[in-house]
C-alpha cells in the first residue's frame, strides 16, 4: 500500500528551502531519504546533489537531469556514508527548485518514472521560487499551536508530487495514443497527484515558538503578520502570463501535428472507403460471372495509416497550463479580497 | 601516324588523340596543296552556316573523319612521300583491329553455342555482353554494317530463347542464378535485336548482310575508302602548276580554286583542336590580294574576320591589335559590300551556291545573294570587346585606352546595321534587332550627353541612312532629347520581335533610361505595365541581373525625385541581399566556385552602378522612413516585429552598441549617427551628418539632393519628436514646433493635422491658441497588454481546437454540422 501524505522534518524543509532560494534563479535538486509509517511518508534528511551536475539553465525548459554521472556515482556513496552515521538510508525521492511551477516537462515526469519504479512511494517535492518570493516575507514556518499545518500555494511553496496509477498504466503500454489514454482515463488533470504536504517540528521547537510569541506580541514569531495586506499584483502576474505565452506557443505546435496527423489520417481513409466501393462494385461484377471474389481486407496492405503523434506532450502542456491558471485563480481570489478591503476601507 | 588513316581502324580512342599533336602541323600545310576535288564539296560548306553557330569542338575526332573528307583527301595526295609509308602501316592496323574484333565476336558467338547446349544461362549471359561491347567497338569505329557473325549469333539466340520460353517446365527446373540469367538475357535480347532490326530482316531473307561487304572490303585494300558513303571519285594530279601565278609584288598570286580549296579546309579545320589558327589567319591573309571579284573578297573576308574571332579562346579575350584587326576587316567587308550593295547580298537567307567556284547565280533583279551573316560576325567582335573589358583591371589605363575603341565598335555597328536594314526584307527585322539590341546595350547605361557624343562620332564616319534610327541632326545632336528619342526607336523595333529576350531587354533598358533621365514615374508605369516581376525568376542570369539594375536604377531615380519611400521600397530587396555584388552582375559570389560562365556574366567595369552611393541612398531612405516609425512604435508589445528595413535595423543595433563612437569615418557612420541625432529629435546634427556625406557628389544635382534631404529630416525630424515626447506634453505651440524644425508654421500644421488624421497622434489642433492639444490617454500598464496580447492567443488558440474537434478543416456550423458528429472526440 502507498502512502498518501508526506511528512517533512522541518530541519529538512529548511534546508531544502535554504538550498532552492540560495541557488535561483538555477534549477538545483537533492536527494530526500526517509521512510514510510502507516501510509505516511516521513523525510527525514535531504541531501543536495552536485551542483554542476544538476545545476540546469533556469530558461530550458528541460529541467534537469538526474540520471548523470556525477550523480550517479555521488548518490550511492552518500547514502552509504549516511548509513554509517544512522541515518535513515531509504530513498523516497527528490526535491527540486522550479520557477513558476514549470514541473510538467518531459525530464521531471521521466525522473519520477524512475524513482517510482525503484520505490513506488518515491515524490518529488517541488520548492517554488517565484511563487515563493511574492510574499517571501511570510514567515515561512508559522506554525499553528499543534504545531503541523499544510502548505499553501501563495507564501511558503513546496508541493509533493507522485505520477497517477494511470499514467504509469499508460506507459507501461508505450503508447500515447488517443486510444490508450482513454481507456486508461488518463486527463491532463491526473498526470500528477499532488500529495498533502506536513511539516512537523520537534515538540519542544513548538514550545519554544509557542513561548515566544507569548513574550514578543509584535514579534514575527506572532500569529499576525502585516505582510498579509501586500497587495502587489502585477509583477507575479505578468510572469505568469508570460509563462502562460510559452505554454500556448507549445500548445500551439503540438497541436498543428495533430491537425496534420488528422488531415492525413482523413485523406487515407477516404482513400481506402474508395478502394473498398471499387473492390466491392468489383467483386458484385464477378459473383455475376460467377467467380470467386476477390478478398475485401486488402486495404490494409496497401495503405499505411500515419501514427499518430505522441499525445505525452500534449498533456504535458495541458497540465502545465491548467497549473499557471490555477495559480492565477488562486491568487487573484485572495488579492481580490484584499483589493476590495482597501477600496471599502474594510481595514 | 596521321590521325587520319588511324581514324578508322584504332582500337584505342586515347592513343587516337595523342597521335593528333603530330600530325596537326603537317596536315594544315598539306592541306593547302593537296586539296583537288572541285567546287561540289565546297559548295556544301560554304553554305553551312555551321562557322557562326557554336561548333561543338569535343566532337570525338572519330566521327569527324568518318565524315571522311579529310582522310581522303590525304589518302589521295601523292606528293608527300613520307604519308604513303603511313598508308600502308595505317591500314595493318584497320585490319588486325577489325580482325581481332570479328575474332572476337565469332569466339563470343561460339561459347554462346556452347552455353546453349548445356542450358548455362549464366555462361551465356556473360558472353552475351562479351559480344556486345565487341560490337559496340565495332560501331563505334565504323567498320560498317554489323558483321554477319554478330547478326547470325544474335538470330540464334533469339530463336533458342523463344524455344525455351515454351518449355515451362525446363523453365522452373532452373536454378535461381540461371533462371536470372536466363531472364536478363532474354530481356536483353529483344531489346538488342530491336536495334538491328533492319539487318536481322535482312539476314533471315536469306542474304548475307555483311558477309559480302567483308569480303569486298578485303579485297579492296588499296582503296579502303571505296565503300565509304563520302566517297570522292576521280583524284585529280596535284596542283603544283597552278603556283606559277605570281603576282605585281612577286607573291604568288592564288588562282581561284586553290583560293576556295584553302577556305575549305579552313572552314573545316574550325572548332577543331590543334589546328593552328594563327597559321590560318596568315594563309587567309595572303589570299587577299590575290582575291579579284568582289565575291571571291567577300568570301575570303567573311572567313578571315571568323578565323580572326576564333583567336580567341573561352578564357582569354582577342588581343587588342588582333581585335582592331578583325574590326578593320570587318569595316573593309562591309566597305565592300556597300560599294556591291547593288549586285551582292550577304544574307542569312540565301540558298546555298551551286559552284563555289564561279559564285552565286543572280537573281531576276541582277543581286547575287551569298548566304551569310554580318550580324553574327559584328555580334561576335561586340561579345569580344565585352570579354576583353571583363578580363581587364578597370583601374588602369589600358581599361580606358580600350573603352575607347568603344565608338569604331559603335560605328560599325551602325553600319551593320544599315546594311542588314537595306538587304533584308521589310517584315524580317531580326536581323536588325539583332544589332539594335546590341546598340541599346551599348547606350542604356550612359548619360545623354555621352550618347550624343557617341552618336556624333559615329554617324561621323557613316554615310547614308537608316529607317529604325534616322540620322541625327546637327541640332538633334546637342539636345537632350534625342538620346529618349533614340532609345525609343530601337526599343520600339525591339517591342515588335517574337522573342520574348529581345522584348523584355528592350523593356529593361528603355526605363532604365527612363530612371538614368529623371522621368520616375514615365519609368515606374513601363516596369509596373511590363509585368516582368512576375516571370523574371524564370528568365536568363543576364536578363535578371539587367532586372536588378533597372530596378536599382528606379529606386535612385524615386530618391533624387525626393520620392523617399518609393526609393526605399524599390532598393529594399537587391540592397538588403548579402549577395548584392552577384545579384547587380558586379561581381561573384563570395565563396562560390566561380567558373567560366559566371564570370562572362560579371558586366564590365564601365557599366556598373557605384555600389557605396547605393547603400548611401538606401540608408538614407531607410533612416527617413524607419526614425520615426520606429519612434511611433516603440512602446507597442511587438515593437521588435515590425520592421521596415531590417538591414538598418540591425546596423543601427549594432552601432547602439559599441562603447564609444567616434567620429564618423565611412558613409555608414555619418548615417547611424545621424539617425541617432534624429531620434534625439536633433534635425539639425542629423542634416550636417547626412549633407557631410561626400558620395552625394556623385549624383548629378548635389546641392539639389542635399536640399532635398533638409526638407525631409526636418519634416521626419518632427515627426519623430511627436512621436517620441507627446506624452511629456498637454498642449505644444506650433510656433514652438516651428521654431524647433525652422518649417513654416503652415507646414507644421499641416504635418500634425495629417498625424492626428491618421489616428498616430491622439490630440486635436487648437485653431485659437494655434497649438497642439493633447489627449492623455491612460497608458496600459504593463499587466494589460499582456492580457490583451494572452486574450489574442486565447482566440487563435481557441479556434484552433475547433478545428481540431471538426476533423482538421475550418469548422462551418452552417454547413457541416453533421461532421461534428462523426469525428473523434480529442
């Protein structure tokens, strides 16, 4: 049984935030290692990968590639060296910095089919730095008096991710066809399955917050924060329409293949409607004659249908855009309100 | 060995070629002695007109003696000693090289017999093609008709195919190499035998094709030639007697015969290798003063000057003195011809002379027509002087020493062309267009007052008169005029000619004239009207190239008229190419291999358009246009998008930047820094920039250009500070504007008044306080346009997946609705 909700030591969201943000605008990645209780994933140390080797060009969109060398060899020492300290040894994945949520590129879901392969509990998390920055000044580890709470998009971003049993089904079949991702139900809303992120602190890092923000009311460590009366809008939003430019620009070429996929298939397939009538009006002239037909599955020999092009992009793009809008909405719901509260003087 | 005995009988096609540096020398000397047979053959080839077509000169030299003259006529002499040792060991070869190859075939026929004996389709197969490539050899050395073995073993073959054919059941017996072989040979077969056919019709009729010519041709050793198609009978003595004739000077005076006989094998030499040409040319020249009639001189000139021309080689030009020479011949022939014009024609058209000796029989009305072509040979001499100009360097004094020989070309010419108007027939004016279009070309491209010079110079020294172009007046020579009128002349003889090449040349160079003289819109309305942008792409190099001049020569014609943005749309395309030099026939492509023909089509030096003032006048309108449409859009989204001129673009780009700039130094400079200025909204560094520009003295009218450039950088320099710094502005004074530019206060008005009219400037003119007054638009902030320009693709976007949804064609709900249903949901 897999997991379904992913646990993070807050020491280890630290480190990774500490890495992502000091590293952007390059794209970085390290590994996570934990272990799986009760349907929970529990991270319990991350570490970072060479920097060169995973250090990707913030303006590709590849992403980067976990499967080099450098890492390779890095990867498997580390652990061993980990293990020889008592750490937990088990690897359930990788986290990533990304801009703008560009996480459905072809390297990411490659990665995740690789990791879930070896460890089907494996995530990625994935640390936004952008979405992270708008309101950066949010303390990122506020936590409620339990001393859990979840992550939202808008502030502290960091987002688990795992690929749907469908797009692992449709793999494993190789094909991406219009076919296969019907029976298999596969959308472009369920390529990834976001996992509910936990951060959890020590229990005694809980009191001690707790007591702080009893003893300085004013202090950031307080439940109230002025930064949430922030009402920049625009630089976070042109970024994302920008983003959004890139994805219809995809869009639109994976879609002209298809459109000519499309017209070739109709061509050939009025083609082969004629060649059938031929053959049918052919063989009615024989049976008159009396001799024997001539076979009418001819056609799929002489024509070739054209493949149909890989439908993997096209959901990749889809999601990806899905992905910009929804941050978009969210966003504007919660600047909405604030715009309004400044207009009526709600505050 | 003499080529010619070993023509027929060598083996070997190399060896055949070396043999030929030997014997050249010797048999053009032999020739002009031993050359006897009378005017039959002479008649032939005088009438060919083959000396002004393009002789093929790698004919292999095989089939040139199999045409036989040559080689008999050496066979014949008896005077050279030495050649008759050649004959006999000559015709050894002819033997043994025919023997082996019958050898050959008949050992080929025979392994074929045996093949079919025991079925081995493979064996014969190889032997098949034995055979063939045999005969082939055969062929092509001309022994005659396809030998009887050959035809027999073909026969046989076929026969044994055909009953094979019908044993299906040895057929699949086969295996599958022989069954190959099998097929490949029958194929092979039928498609062999189709060749022969006449010679297989001719052998299963029972007779022995070439049996009986084998036999002959062996008995005949002593004239090997005798079954030849050429044969020539009755060798008469040598001519040595006929040298007795000697001449005023002592020169031995030619007699006709001989005098013909030599043209003959002149002619026949031509287009040959290793023929001395030079040796030609000075045997040529002794005949003339033996030349009496005025048909005998007209023959031994009309060869002389071809002789002369073929000097020449596709490489190197004539020689300047070889050159003048071959015009003064030419000149003299014509002289000749003008003084006979009465009795003589030398026309293309003519049927050819029965004797070559006696001449031409007159017609009723007592002209004797000799065919030939005073055009071609005029033609020739001009495409020798363009070739010499080509290969010369034009900065030295030879090239201008040479183009002055331009105007005796020019002259002659002209007197080519009368006389070819006087002997042709009023409704065929090929000829004649001929040499107009070679006059065009030699006047399109200078200014009037050269032409007139040319003109003078040249019917200076012509008398009498032409119809297409009547002879100038003294007045007519010093107006300006006359140069359109004469252009206009030839091109409209030009217009009449069923060839598209003359028609569409005649076009190009008339409004190239048209735009040289001023006359923009005369010259624009002929190029629109000709419709040649449309089917120049498929026309010849040089017609394009005259194409791109002409239209480069409008555009700097738009631009001296002040027509700014004309000009800048007419050099937009030629200018902004990178292979500007090729496209104006101004040179090579850069790395290209250029080989001969590439060069030819490279005009000489004194034709070409001054490449720098071209990109001088192209920037110029490019600044003027781009400046202030570039300041009119710099804040739209896709300000990068819209371009006028790339090309200045990227130059301004580039100059935008460097660290520093100093002061300009090259055209290019003055420009870029001048269209800096005038973004600033300074006209006035911007016009010092521009006027300081020293090329502009090249054009005719400087002080008028410069004027002219003023007027416009003031006009775009308020456009652009418009566009620029409106929104600095509520409402702006026109006396203000007018001071800034110094434009009248009327003309600035009537600048604004067309901005706001064309909704590029929102405002409104204030007639009371006489000042502009602007509407401050609330700007778009950055978030905005992107949602409009996002909106945009959304739309496209959008459509496109109706598309999609509608099977990959444009979705009409009227129409197809029930399309919709059958496709595929995505």
């Amino acid at each position: 049984m897999t997991t379904t909700r992913v646990c993070i030591d807050s020491s280890v969201a630290l480190k990774i935030v500490r890495h992502c943000q000091e590293s952007a605008p390059s794209i970085v990645a390290g590994q996570l290692l934990g272990l799986d209780v009760d349907g929970e994933l529990r991270i319990s140390h991350a570490f970072a990968f060479p920097q060169n080797a995973a250090g990707g060009n913030p303006n590709s969109d590849d992403g980067l590639s976990l499967r080099l060398k450098a890492v390779a060899k890095y990867q498997p020492e580390m652990i061993d060296h980990l293990k020889e300290v008592n750490v937990d040894s088990n690897s359930v994945g990788w986290y990533q910095s990304t801009v703008l949520g560009r996480i459905y590129n072809a390297s990411v879901i490659e990665n995740l089919a690789v990791f879930q392969e070896k460890n089907p509990d494996s995530v990625v998390l994935v640390y936004d730095v952008a979405g992270s920055e708008v309101v950066s000044d949010t303390d990122p580890s506020s936590t409620g008096p339990q001393g859990h709470t979840t992550t939202t998009p808008s502030g502290f971003n960091l987002r688990a991710f795992r690929l749907s049993e469908e797009y692992l089904n449709v793999r494993k079949s190789g094909k991406f066809d219009t076919a296969t991702l019907t029976e298999n139900n596969l959308t472009y809303h369920d390529v990834l399955v976001e996992l509910p992120v936990e951060i959890k602190n020590s229990n005694l890092a809980t009191l001690l917050l707790y007591q702080l923000g009893q003893q300085y009311p004013n202090s950031p460590f307080a439940e109230s924060s002025f930064s949430n009366l922030n009402v920049s809008v625009d630089p976070f939003l042109e970024k994302n329409i920008e983003a959004i430019f890139d994805s219809v620009d995809d869009f639109h070429y994976d879609q002209g293949n298809y459109n000519y996929y499309q017209r070739q298939m109709t061509r050939e397939q009025a083609k082969i409607t004629q060649w059938q009538q031929k053959r049918k009006a052919e063989n009615a002239a024989r049976e008159k004659d009396g001799r024997p037909a001539l076979p009418t599955d001819e056609w799929k020999r002489l024509f070739k249908l054209p493949t149909e092009p890989s439908r993997q992009d096209n959901l990749l793009i889809s999601a990806q855009l899905n992905e910009h809008c929804s941050v978009i909405e969210e966003f504007g719901a919660a600047v909405n309100s604030k715009l309004f509260a400044t207009q009526g003087g709600l505050l | 060995m003499s080529r010619f005995f070993a023509g027929g009988s060598d083996s070997d096609d190399s060896s055949s070629d070396e043999d030929l540096y030997g014997s050249g020398s010797e048999s053009g000397s032999d020739f002009s002695q031993d050359e006897q047979d009378g005017g039959d053959d002479n008649d032939d080839d005088m009438s060919d007109d083959s000396m002004f077509a393009d002789d093929s000169d790698d004919d292999s030299d095989d089939d040139e003696d199999l045409g036989g003259k040559g080689a008999s006529y050496f066979l014949k002499s008896s005077t050279v000693a030495d050649s008759d040792d050649e004959e006999d060991t000559g015709k050894k070869t002819v033997l043994s090289a025919k023997d082996k190859l019958l050898a050959e075939l008949a050992n080929c026929s025979k392994l074929i017999d045996n093949g079919k004996r025991i079925n081995d389709w493979v064996l014969i197969q190889g032997e098949f093609d034995k055979l063939n490539k045999a005969m082939e050899r055969f062929t092509k050395q001309r022994h005659g008709l396809p030998p009887k073995v050959y035809i027999q073993c073909i026969v046989e073959l076929e026969e044994f195919l055909n009953t094979q054919l019908e044993d299906k059941a040895g057929i699949k017996k086969m295996n599958a190499s022989n069954s190959r072989a099998f097929n490949t040979v029958k194929q092979r077969v039928r498609k062999n035998n189709k060749e022969y056919e006449a010679a297989i019709a001719k052998y299963s009729s029972g007779g022995d094709v070439a049996e009986e010519e084998e036999e002959e041709n062996k008995e005949d050793k002593p004239k090997p030639r005798a079954k030849d198609e050429f044969v020539l009978t009755a060798p008469s003595q040598a001519s040595n007697e006929e040298f007795t004739t000697v001449g005023k000077a002592g020169k031995a005076l030619v007699s006709p015969t001989d005098m013909f006989k030599t043209l003959k094998t002149v002619l026949e030499s031509r287009g040959k290798k290793n023929t001395d040409r030079e040796d030609q040319v000075r045997q040529l020249e002794n005949l003339l003063p033996s030349a009496s009639t005025v048909y005998q001189k007209i023959s031994v000139y009309t060869m002389l000057v071809s002789t002369r021309l073929d000097l020449s080689s596709a490489s190197a030009a004539l020689a300047p003195e070889n050159w003048l020479k071959v015009v003064g011949d030419l000149n003299d022939l014509l002289s000749i011809l003008e003084e006979n014009i009465d009795t003589y024609h030398v026309i293309e058209t003519a049927p050819e002379i029965e004797d070559v000796e006696k001449g031409p029989v007159a017609r009723e009305d007592g002209v004797k027509l000799i065919p030939g072509s005073v055009a071609s040979l005029v033609e020739r001499v001009d495409d020798e002087f363009t070739k010499a100009l080509q290969f010369m360097d034009p900065h030295t004094t030879e090239y201008v020493d040479r183009l002055r020989d331009e105007t005796k070309l020019y002259q002659t010419l002209l007197r080519v062309q009368m006389y070819i108007e006087h002997v042709s027939d009023e409704k065929d004016t090929l000829g004649l267009a001929r040499i107009l279009v070679r006059r065009v070309d030699h006047l399109y491209f200078k200014p009037n007052n050269v032409i007139n010079m040319t003109e003078q110079i040249a019917w200076g020294g012509v008398k009498g008169d032409s119809k297409a172009t009547p002879r100038p007046t003294e007045k007519d020579l010093t107006s300006s005029t006359y140069p359109t009128t004469l252009i206009s002349n030839m091109c409209s003889v030009l217009y009449k000619q069923s060839n598209t090449v003359f028609r569409t040349k005649a076009m190009l160079a008339h409004v190239y004239h048209y735009a040289l003289n001023d006359e923009y819109y005369k010259a624009r309305d002929m190029f629109l009207m000709s419709h040649l942008q449309s089917s120049i792409a498929s026309a010849e190099p040089q017609l394009q190239v005259l194409f791109n001049r002409t239209l480069v020569q409008l555009g700097l014609c738009a631009f001296r008229s002040g027509l700014i943005a004309e000009a800048q749309q007419s050099l937009q395309e030629v200018c902004s190419s990178p292979r500007l030099k090729e496209l104006l026939g101004q040179g090579l492509a850069k790395y290209a291999q250029a080989g001969v023909v590439d060069k030819q089509r490279v005009l000489p030096f004194h034709t070409h358009i001054n490449l720098e003032l071209l990109e001088c006048v192209f920037l110029c309108s490019s600044l003027l246009m781009e400046i202030p449409f570039m300041a009119a859009h710099n804040t739209s989204i896709d300000a990068k998008k819209k371009v006028i001129s790339k090309l200045f673009r990227r130059m301004l780009d580039y100059h935008e930047r460097q660290v520093f700039c100093g002061p300009p130094e090259n055209t290019r400079d003055h420009i870029m820094q001048a269209a800096k200025a005038l973004q600033r909204g300074d006209w006035e560094a911007a016009r010092d920039l521009v006027c300081a520009i020293k090329i502009w003295s090249l054009l005719p009218n400087p002080e008028a250009i410069k004027a002219m450039l003023t007027d416009k950088l003031q006009i775009e320099g308020l456009r652009t500070y418009l566009f620029t710094y409106w929104n600095h502005y509520s409402t702006l004074s026109l006396s203000t504007l007018a001071d800034m530019f110094q434009l009248p206060v009327k003309d600035v008005a009537a600048i604004v008044a067309k901005m706001i009219a064309q909704e590029e400037l929102p405002g409104s003119l204030d007639q009371k306080t006489n000042s502009v007054v602007f509407t401050q638009a609330v700007q778009q902030t950055k978030l905005q346009q992107l949602a409009v320009a996002l909106s945009d693709k959304v739309i496209q976007l959008a459509e496109r997946n109706e598309r999609l949804v509608a099977g990959g064609y444009q979705f009409d709900k009227m129409t197809q609705p029930q399309k919709r249903k059958t496709q595929r949901a995505r």
